[in-house]
C-alpha cells in the first residue's frame, strides 16, 4: 500500500522509525525489536539507511519482513550522497524486486572524509533533489522527504529553505516527514509558511520520545532542535532517575502527539529508537484517539 493512501484516510494514525542493525552479528535482535514495533499494527513503519549506505542491505530486508510477514506498510529510507549514480539505480532495482513501495529519498549524513574536504565536485549527488527526480523516472514509488520546521543545518535562512524544499516537492515528493520537534509552536509556524509557499502536500511532524538523559544531548547534536523550558525542566528533575525519566518522557511526548491531533493534525510519526516497550506505551496511551475516525 502506498503511504498516500494512508495519510489522506480520514482518521488518526501513528507510524514508527527503526533502524537496521549496523552488523550481522546484530541482526536477529534488531529484526525482532523491528518486529514487536510492526506487531502492534501501527500506520507504516519506516526504516532508516545508514551515512553512507553501510546498512542498505539491512535497511530493505528488515522493511520487506515487515510488509510481507506482518502485513505492516513499510517505508525504506534511500540516501545518495555517498553513492554513485549506478550503485543509486542499483539499489531502486532491489527495492522493485522486492515489492518495496514507499521510499523516504534523502541526501543523507556525509561521511567523515567529505565532511573533512571542501571539494564536491565528484559527488554524483549534491541534494535530495536529485534522487526525488531519479525515483521518479525509474519507478513508480511512493516518494517521501525529509523537512525541517527549524531550517535545515545547511541553509543560510528559512526562507531559502523553504524555496529549496517546495523544488524537491515540485520535483515529485508526495509527503513530507519532519525531523523530531519539540515545541508544536514551532511546526505549526513552519506549517503555515510552507503552505504559504505553496507546499500542500501531506506533512508528518517527527516526535521522539526522550526517554534517558543523554538522549537529549545526542538530539541536539543531531537535529539542532530547539529543547523548549518545560522539557529542560523534565530532564533537570527526572533525569538521574532512568524509571522516572523514562515514564515522564513517554508522557511528553504522549501529550505533544494529542496536541497535534487536538490542532489537525491526522498523523504523527515517531522515532522508536527501537524501543518496542516505548513504543508499545504511546500507542497504549493514545488506544481509544487512535480508534477514531474523524
């Protein structure tokens, strides 16, 4: 099923990220983690790609497992910076072979030797731009894409990012997912702008559950994402408690999806960092919102 079809059904739904594993010797624990998330029936289920395609062969086993034995729509992430253009076309012929319909087209996380030189001009990719427009001339994918309500690390200023984004839409993205917030406020402004822009397809705000302390120092580094007073004062009382912290995590997050869905919002992505109990409690919390149709 194509994730459209989900994301315009009117009723509330919740989907989950996970990631594959970074080695063989990892794999049957992460495919079973993967399966206790899909177990509990969410939307979709997406599964990342690792900076430099070094997960690609585990990123479309664990996302056709999910789809052909649990029936769960999956979403396989495909970055491109780090590969050429064969290896690129290569991998979209894997994903057809193996019934994948739903791709998240990312430029991805460079590698430490490109972030260390100044020298692109061997890049057979500079923007997720490129893969939209390659996706959409070899296959007929359901394409997703990555937003980012509070400017992308890259750009010089919102508004340029948001020109950016509207050409990778233009080019062929039929949803938007957002990197994780946590201050609604925040995606309801980007929101509005985009739609100003004219941007008017589907928009999935990210949410990760914080559920330990030193979470919240690797989000920061990762996304940049704003940490609002109400959640700096969560971790500043229940951090040196993990029990503590990690109910009180699932709680905030827990009530900024309701938000969402309380302001219009019909569908919520969010990041499991491979938790099934974490996921599993979100879905458990919002149990009867989710049982509606709107």
């Amino acid at each position: 099923m194509k994730l459209t079809q989900i994301l315009n059904q009117n009723r509330f739904s919740l989907s989950f990220e996970v990631f594959p594993p970074k080695t063989s010797t990892s794999y049957e624990s992460v495919k079973k983690a993967t399966e206790e998330i899909a177990a509990l029936h969410p939307a979709f289920v997406s599964v990342t790609y690792g900076a430099g395609g070094g997960t690609s062969q585990y990123t479309l086993q664990i996302a056709r497992n999910i789809k052909e034995s649990l029936g769960v729509p999956s979403l396989a992430h495909l970055t491109c910076v780090s590969s050429t253009k064969e290896t690129v076309r290569q991998r979209i012929a894997d994903m057809k072979a193996a019934g994948i319909e739903n791709v998240m087209a990312l430029r991805g996380d460079l590698t430490p030797e490109q972030a260390a030189s100044g020298d692109r001009s061997t890049w057979a990719y500079h923007h997720a731009v490129e893969l939209v427009r390659q996706l959409k001339a070899e296959a007929d994918f359901c394409i997703g894409g990555a937003c980012y309500p509070e400017v992308h690390p890259e750009s010089a200023n919102q508004v340029e990012d948001i020109k950016y984004l509207k050409e990778k839409v233009d080019a062929g993205c039929d949803f938007l997912t957002t990197q994780m917030v946590f201050d609604n406020n925040l995606f309801y402004s980007f929101l509005y702008k985009i739609r100003e822009a004219g941007i008017t397809v589907p928009v999935v705000p990210g949410i990760m559950p914080i559920t330990n302390a030193k979470q919240v120092e690797r989000a920061i580094k990762l996304s940049g994402s704003f940490m609002p007073h109400r959640f700096k004062s969560l971790v500043d009382r229940f951090g040196d408690n993990p029990d503590t912290m990690k109910q009180a995590g699932i709680v905030y997050a827990t009530d900024q999806i309701i938000d969402l869905y309380a302001n219009g919002r019909k569908n919520v992505h969010v990041y499991s960092m491979n938790k099934p109990d974490v996921a599993a409690k979100i879905m458990d919390n919002l149990s009867s919102i989710l049982g509606k149709s709107l």
